[in-house]
C-alpha cells in the first residue's frame, strides 16, 4: 500500500503519470478509481489527514507544524489516541514502512533524545527512512533511520537527497 502526498493526481500512471503504479493500474482497471480527495494545499495537514482517515481539523492539523496557534484543533499535534493507518495495518498483521518526509513532528520533538511518538514509529509505522522536518539540504542531507541519525559523507553530489542510501 502507498499513500502519496504532495504528488496531485497526474503523477501516478493509473492517470496518465510518469511514477509506474501496476498494482493501482490494475485496481483502475478493474473499476476501482479514487477521484475526489479532500485537498489542504499544504503537506503536513495532507499527511495528517491521510494518515488517519480523518479531516486535517480532526487531527489537530490546521497549518504547518511551525506555525502551530492556541486555537481549538490547531495544535498540529497528532494525538497518540488518534489512530493512524500504521497503527492499523500493524494491529492486522501488516508490516510498514515510511521512506520519505515526515512533517508532523514538532522541531522541539526532532531531537535523537525524543520524544518519539510523534515520530513515524511512533505512529505504528515499522520503519522510516528519511527526513523529519519540513525540509533538508539536498546534498548534505539530515537523515534518520527509524529514530538513529544516518551518518551521509558529506562529498559532492553523490549525496543528494534522493540518492543517499
């Protein structure tokens, strides 16, 4: 299973996208198309709504995790009550994993000392791969696997983003 944000509709190849998704093809293929989705326009109230099933409001989740405000659901604070599809598909029996973004910590929770329940992990995922916070440098990038620093050699451009492994 994937869930994809900041991508919009056009990327997949179930419509007409350059990012191959056999699996979705033939799901479309067989009549089964998702087409409406409750859009935030911003990546971490995406995130928190696809990742619990519930309006980026309900999740605590109004605007970015920096610019949290004291109004009612507007925290941007996941609970640890609230269920997540991680929590879910582990209680299943299905394994996760997250390799990509995670903007839905607090900066103030993105330390290698936790905490960590607002971490991927700590929201039922099994294993993260990539960057907690809304961005990185792109070659000498800042990357955890689960919640332990990933040691990137800072040389020239073989470390990018998108390739440090």
């Amino acid at each position: 299973m994937s869930l994809l944000d900041d991508v919009g509709f056009g990327q997949t190849s179930t419509l007409d996208g350059l990012i191959p998704t056999p699996n979705l093809d033939k799901l479309a293929s067989e009549g089964l198309r998702y087409n409406r989705f409750h859009t935030t326009a911003i990546c971490g109230p995406s995130r928190a709504a696809l990742l619990t099933g519930r309006n980026h409001h309900d999740t605590g989740n109004g605007f970015l995790m920096e610019w949290a405000t004291g109004y009612p659901n507007d925290s941007t604070l996941i609970q640890p009550t609230t269920a997540t599809i991680g929590r879910v598909l582990k209680g299943n029996g299905y394994t996760t994993w997250w390799y990509g973004k995670n903007h839905n910590t607090p900066d103030r929770e993105t330390t290698v000392a936790g905490p960590f329940d607002r971490w991927p992990t700590g929201m039922g995922v099994d294993y993260f791969y990539r960057f907690n916070a809304g961005e990185t440098h792109q070659y000498s990038p800042v990357l955890f696997e689960n919640t332990v620093p990933v040691a990137v050699p800072p040389t020239a451009e073989s470390n990018h983003a998108g390739t440090a492994v």
